[in-house]
C-alpha cells in the first residue's frame, strides 16, 4: 500500500470518529485555510472571504451533516 493511501485512510478514520460538531469545526477551518492560501498565491489578502466560507460550512455541517455518513 503506497504511502498516499495510507494517509488518506488513517485521515479518513480519525475523521469519521469525529462527533458532528468537531468535523464541522475542521471542515470550516480546512475550507477557511484554502480560500485563504489561495487568495495568498494569487497576491490577495482574502481575510473576510475565508472567514465567510469558513463560518458558512461550519453552520451548513452544523445543521445538516451532510458529509457524515449515518448509520441508518
């Protein structure tokens, strides 16, 4: 198993085993960061549009936990 996929499946685990609210905060926070890196490579500060997606996916994970899978 290459190296890649392990990371990806140990991330993957450790993820699933969050409760909602915690994945929610890294889903807001990781989305956060990239509108943030992106907007720093293309020579903008994008501080209050990463601050925006940050806060819109945490609350839409919040309420819907759409990317949780459930046990149904």
């Amino acid at each position: 198993m290459s190296p890649v996929k392990r990371l990806y499946d140990r991330s993957d685990t450790w993820l699933r085993g969050l409760s909602q609210r915690s994945y929610a905060a890294f889903l807001g926070a990781s989305a956060g960061t990239g509108v943030l890196v992106v907007g720093l490579m293309t020579g903008e500060l994008l501080l209050v549009r990463a601050l925006t997606m940050a806060f819109v996916m945490f609350g839409l994970e919040c309420v819907f936990g759409l990317h949780q899978p459930t046990d149904e």
